[in-house]
C-alpha cells in the first residue's frame, strides 16, 4: 500500500517535471529559463528520495539526492551570474518594470474613464 503511494507520487512529480522542462524551453525571459530549470532540480532531488524509498535504499539515494541538489545550486548561481555580466538580467528587469508601468498607466486610465 506504502509502495503505491510513493510510486503515484512519483509518477505525479514526472508529470510536474515535464511541465516546468515547458517553462526552461519556452521561457519568454532568461529569468524564467533560468527558474524553470532550478524548480526542475529541485523535483528531481525529491524525486530521487522518493526512489530510494521504493527501492528500500534510502541511504544510498540520500548521497545522490545531497550532490545533485548542490549541483543544482551552483548551476544555477553560475547561469545567473553569467546572464548578469552578459546584461541579460539587467534587460529583463527594465524590461518588466517598463510592462509594469504601462499596464498601471492602462490602469488608471481606464478607472478614470
């Protein structure tokens, strides 16, 4: 019965992973790329506990699961660093802050009116 849980979790969780690889490939900014790529790790550093549960090596898993999400930390430091220097970031957040701005002038002249 344990064993089923876990399998449908991680079934469910290959679901969730396939759709946030959606965001990292069809992200509109490099923000999004970059965050679609950390949430997939994350879902696979949980999916590998949920693994070493159902092979009944937790242990085992729980080293694999620790590196991987470090390396998942340091990708994605060194992708954000990167696309900083690049002046990608610095693009995309004049970017939103300009799409902010427009929609609250949209805003308010359509309460006014």
């Amino acid at each position: 019965m344990v064993e089923h849980f876990f399998l449908g979790s991680s079934i469910f969780l290959i679901l969730l992973i396939l759709i946030s690889l959606i965001r990292v490939v069809g992200g509109p900014t490099v923000g999004d790329r970059i965050l679609g790529g950390n949430v997939v790790g994350t879902k696979t550093t949980v999916l590998l506990l949920l693994i070493g549960i159902l092979y009944e090596d937790l242990g085992m898993f729980v080293d694999i699961a620790i590196a991987y999400a470090l390396l998942n930390f340091i990708a994605t430091l060194g992708a954000t660093k990167y696309f900083l220097r690049r002046g990608g970031v610095d693009k995309m957040l004049d970017d939103v802050i300009t799409r902010h701005e427009d929609a609250s002038a949209d805003a308010s002249k359509g309460g006014s009116s």
